[in-house]
C-alpha cells in the first residue's frame, strides 16, 4: 500500500469516530504510524487530506452512476439499475458518506465548495442524459425538474439507511423508485425548475480534461498500482492515448479490465468520455 492510500485510509477512522475538526494532523500520522515529515510529502494540511478525501469517494461513485447510465443497452432496465448502483454505492462508501453528510454544514473553503459543484454538475449531466434516454420529448418541459426530484430521491432515502437503520433492500428501495420517477415523468405538467432557471444560477464548469492532463493522470496511476491485468491495460490504453492502433472494440475491452479497480475508476470514467464511449 502506498503511502498516501495509507495516510487516507487511516485519517477517515479517526474522522468517522472524532470528526474532521476535531481530529489533528499528529493524531493522524499517530494512527498511521509515520512522522509528520512523512505526512506532509503526501499532504501540504489537513485541508487537503480532506479534499483529497473528498474527490476520491466522489470519483467512485461518480463512475460508478456513468457507467450505468451510458453502458446499460436496456432502456427497461436503465432506471433500475441506475438507483441499484447508486445505493450500492452509497452502502459501500457509508463510512464516508455518513461523516460528510454530518459535517459538511461546517465552514469549509471555497475550493471544497467548487469541487462539490463540480461533482453535483457531472451527476446531473449523467442524470439528464438517462432522463432524455428513457422519457424523450415526453418530458422536453419538465426535464430539468426532474433531475432534482431524482437527486432529492438519491438523498433522502440514504439517509434511511446511512442514520436511521433502515434494513437495506435494494432490490425492493430501486424498484420503488423506478415507479415514482416513471409517474412524476409522465405526469408531471408544472415543472418548477426550468432550462432558463438552470442557467441563471449554475457557474461555469469546465469537465473537458486535456490530452496531456490524462496522459499525466495514467502515468500516476500507473505508478500508483502493482503488477496486474489493470495495469498492463493501463499501459496499453495510455500508448492508445499517444498513438492509436487499437480497434474501438479492443479499447472497450481494456477498459473493462480497469473500471472495477479502486485507482483506476476515474481514470476509466475520463478516458469513456474522451473516446466518447
């Protein structure tokens, strides 16, 4: 285990039980049994512990919800499969998920408010992909509103189970919301939130990655795990990067071999949109 995986890993123990304020950066190298010396080669502060934190949870689910949404070819199951992988993975990630959602009413700075903005926009964009899949022209009107109904569902019944617990069936919680999103869909006519409203509030954002930014990025991950099947595709993908000789459907197959594995999760995602997959 490399050594920042380890600080991370053991930084969110002592968070979940003590919080993010109360927890210091010497108890932190304390229970990861490394100096403070050691601690800041991999984190300038506590502060970008967190973040770093912040973006490693948000990058597994995040892939996670658009590999559901833009590789299910069954329009009949998209729905269900939508919400199953997005409480599965909000159960697999429940020690974080609970202490973000306690503490993230406290002060934090403005990037930790951006990268947040930045994650929201990307759920929505695949949210709203999934909704004109599945609805059309049926819901041109009321799209935009339905996206928060479906971001207020992913929200309200996690906490069923992340605070309150609720036995968790997912089988039976996804396919409860697969019948209230197809009736607010299809009879939904007043929507609140429109396309003009949208653009009135959203900041720009900008979710192109370079070239060059997801050279730099592979080449991390690939130092970043040991010898194995995702990396050598890692490998393969990042020479595809640079000079393309593969067929589409050898590339598809690569990145099946990576998509699973907790490093190259986000890295899948990223090179999924660059080839537009």
């Amino acid at each position: 285990m490399i050594k920042k995986q380890l600080i991370m890993e053991k930084a969110l123990e002592l968070f979940a039980k003590q919080g993010f304020e109360a927890t210091s950066v010497q108890q932190i190298t304390e229970h990861s049994g490394i100096s403070k010396g050691a601690f800041y080669l991999s984190f300038k502060s506590k502060d970008e512990l967190i973040l770093a934190l912040i973006d490693h949870f948000m990058m597994q689910i995040t892939s996670d919800i658009d590999y559901i949404v833009t590789s299910t070819n069954n329009e009949e199951e998209l729905l269900y499969e939508f919400y199953f992988t997005t409480f599965s993975s909000f159960h697999k990630h429940s020690d974080f998920a609970k202490l973000f959602v306690k503490e993230q009413t406290q002060s934090f700075n403005k990037e930790f408010i951006f990268k947040m903005h930045y994650y929201d926009r990307l759920m929505q964009k695949s949210i709203l992909l999934m909704i004109e899949r599945l609805y059309g022209e049926q819901v041109s009107d009321t799209k935009y509103d339905l996206i928060y109904c479906i971001k207020a569902f992913m929200s309200t019944y996690s906490e069923l189970f992340l605070f309150h617990n609720v036995p968790l069936d997912l089988d039976l919680l996804s396919q409860s919301l697969v019948e209230k999103t197809n009736l607010l869909a299809k009879q939904t006519t007043i929507p609140f939130i429109s396309k003009e409203l949208i653009q009135i509030y959203k900041q720009p954002i900008n979710d192109e990655v370079t070239k060059e930014q997801l050279l730099e990025i592979m080449e991390q991950k690939i130092e970043e795990i040991n010898d194995s099947i995702e990396k050598e595709s890692l490998i393969l993908l990042k020479e595809q990067v640079l000079k393309p000789t593969f067929a589409p459907v050898i590339v598809k197959g690569l990145l099946e071999n990576i998509r699973n594995h907790s490093h190259c999760k986000w890295v899948s995602y990223l090179l999924r949109s660059f080839y537009k997959f």
